[in-house]
C-alpha cells in the first residue's frame, strides 16, 4: 500500500515510548529501509524544518574585554548623534557589545568625572542609566531565548510558552527579530528564525484561546475529570477515547500544558505525579496530531524532505490509495494509520498555508517577523505545490 508519513506527533513518541508506534503513522516511501514495508520507529520520524534551532545556544561565549578610551568616545559619540529609541537595535546588532558593555560604562564613568560641565554631565550620566537598562534588557533576552531553546530541545516548548508567556513580550520578539537578522551564518539564521516563528505561532494561540473563557473552562473540566482516573492505565485509556471523539482539541491541550508546566516546575508535586502529568501531556499531543487533517499530516512530511527525488516518490505514494476499501480516504489497520489523499485536497492545503503566510502581513504581532519567518518551511511548500500543480493537477 501507498502511504505518506505522519511527521506530526513525532516529537511526543520521542518523548514518549509508550504508545509511540500507535501515534506515528506508517510509511512504505522510498526512503532508506521505510520502502521495505516496516514501520517507522519514533526517533526515525523527520523533525520538523527549524528543529535544529534546538542544538543552539546564544549564550555569550566570550568573556568581556577592556576597550581603549579612544574606542569609548567613538561609541558615546554614535549614541549621542542617533535616536535615543534606536539605542536598543545598535546594541542588538553589535556582536561585541556583550564583550564590551562593562569596559564602555567604565569609560562613560569616567567622562562624568572629567567632565567640567554640568550639561554634559548630566547628558553622560542619562546615557549610561540608559545604556544599563538597554544592557540588562538584552542579556535578559538572550536567557530567554536560551531557555527557549532547552525547551525545543526536550521538545516542551508548548508547556514552556504557556508557563512562561508573559516574558515574551513584544520588546523581546523585537530583539529576537534583531538578533536573527545579524547572525551572519545561514544555517543558524534558519534555525533561529524557525524559533522565533514558532514562539510567535505559540503566543497567538495561547493568547486567543485565553480569551475564549468558556471554551477553557470546559478545557479545565475535562482535566479534572481525567485526573480522578484510578490508575494511569485508566487515565490512558480515557485520554486516548476523548482523542478518536476529537475533544483533545486546542483549548485541552493549553490548559494540559499549564498543568505539565506547573506540575514539573513545582517542588511540592512528587517525582511519581510528575511523571504521570508527562505521559499524559505528551499522550494528549499524540491524540492531537492523529485528529490533523490527512493533509496537514502529509504536508508536515513533505516539507521534511530535501532531495527532489524522494520528494517526488512521496508524492506519487501520497496519491496512491491507501490499503482500505474506502479509496482516497485512510484507513487504520492495526492501529497504524495509512494516509493518501488526493492532489486537488493536498493542493488546498498547500494553499491555505502560503495565504496564510500572506495575510499575517496585516496588524497581528506575527506580522512583525514577517522578514524573518523560516523561509525553509514557506519554500519548500511553494516548491511542492508547484510539483503537484506541473506533474498531478488534472
């Protein structure tokens, strides 16, 4: 049988072991051994375009040096003849200003010292508050980006946002933005803009279903009542019913995530209660990527994958049916999914995504990193749509 793989939900089976093989999806592609009709372990699910965002690090990893006062006036010069609401985006893009920040305050001290006039004092002593307030700012930043990352790469980044949201605020989605412009190296702009993107993406989600009142309430009370299950098989088992009934659904899987947070963060949860709301969370993440649209699912496949030919061998299997009697449709055999769809149906969704893409450039915070959306992911949706339209399209 022709089938696509499933890459959403991946990430939950990595952390996850039980119950891994039933929330990836079966793939027979031509890739490596997949054509040989096995299924797919969880650590061989492709990760999603930006992942390797996870294996980096912007922590400072030069310690500060000593600037020479000439250095100094020059530095005290540029501030003084730019936009004091500029400050903030010349200290961003320097490399060095971590390295140099305590050496130039130094000087700056020592300019107010020497200074006979009281204007410029003043004027050197506001920069330096300022310059403080700007430095603290970005090195706070820099943590919170850092703290991002560990997050993808124990792959909690939903429960991170939702225990942590009130930290990105748009001043540090400003630097973020800053900060991936000036990185000079193209793999690692990639990848941090692929973060970035995806903390943007988390934070509308979090913030719409915040006001959605209802809709969390009755998110919170399907918590609860999951949480009376008797034993952790039990629970399983009631998460895993509410997924084929679709009531894992983005309001559930918030208010999961806050709990996750909660829970692993608190010092008066035990280790084995900690452990429970893990599987549970991550259980609750696979229910949800099974309930994706086949297309979406297929679509998050496809655009793991570089090489044109494997590419387009996944295509041909995408648009082959699947092992069911019901044609286009998937079927499940063996508690492993089969997906196929059809090329007017993945063309859709190919659609659906770059007008999204296109429409964020009005008014919403997303707008903002518009520059600096991963631009792997929207390529490589493009390039697949127009494969399907030149080789499929009726």
């Amino acid at each position: 049988a022709a089938t696509a793989a499933a890459a959403a939900g991946g990430d939950a089976a990595a952390q996850q072991g039980s119950g891994a093989q039933e929330g990836a999806a079966r793939t027979n592609v031509p890739i490596s051994e997949w054509g040989k009709g096995r299924v797919a372990s969880a650590d061989e699910l492709p990760e999603e375009p930006g992942s390797a965002a996870a294996a980096l690090s912007v922590r400072p990893d030069k310690p500060p040096r000593a600037i020479e006062r000439e250095m100094a006036d020059k530095l005290a010069t540029m501030f003084r003849k730019s936009d004091k609401a500029e400050w903030s985006k010349l200290v961003g893009f320097s490399a060095e200003w971590t390295e140099i920040s305590e050496s130039f305050m130094m000087h700056l001290t020592d300019m107010v010292r020497e200074t006979a006039d009281p204007a410029e004092e003043a004027l050197l002593l506001a920069m330096r508050r300022r310059l403080r307030r700007i430095d603290a700012t970005l090195r706070e930043s820099l943590d919170t980006i850092q703290a991002a990352l560990d997050a993808a790469r124990e792959k909690e980044l939903e429960s991170w946002v939702a225990q942590e949201r009130a930290l990105l605020t748009k001043d540090f989605f400003a630097f973020f933005q800053t900060y991936v412009s000036r990185e000079e190296d193209e793999e690692r702009q990639d990848a941090l803009a692929g973060l970035l993107t995806d903390l943007l993406a988390l934070c509308q989600a979090h913030d719409n279903l915040g006001e959605q009142e209802e809709a969390m309430i009755e998110a919170g009370a399907k918590l609860d009542l999951l949480l009376q299950g008797k034993s952790i098989q039990e629970m399983t088992d009631k998460l895993d019913e509410m997924g084929d009934n679709g009531e894992v659904d983005a309001a559930f899987m918030l208010t999961m995530a806050k709990a996750y947070a909660g829970a692993k963060e608190s010092s008066m949860v035990r280790d084995e209660a900690k452990d429970v709301m893990a599987h549970l969370y991550f259980r609750a993440k696979e229910n949800m990527a099974k309930n994706l649209p086949d297309e979406v699912r297929i679509l998050r496949h496809l655009i793991s994958i570089e090489d044109p030919l494997e590419l387009r061998a996944n295509l041909d299997d995408a648009f082959e049916p699947g092992e069911t009697i019901d044609g286009w449709q998937s079927g499940v055999e063996g508690g492993k999914d089969y997906l196929s769809t059809t090329p007017a149906r993945l063309l859709d969704c190919c659609d659906a995504v770059l007008t999204a893409f296109m429409q964020q450039r009005g008014g919403s915070m997303l707008s903002e990193a518009i520059p600096m959306m991963n631009p792997v992911t929207i390529d490589r949706v493009r390039n697949i749509h127009a494969m399907i339209q030149q080789h499929y399209a009726a």
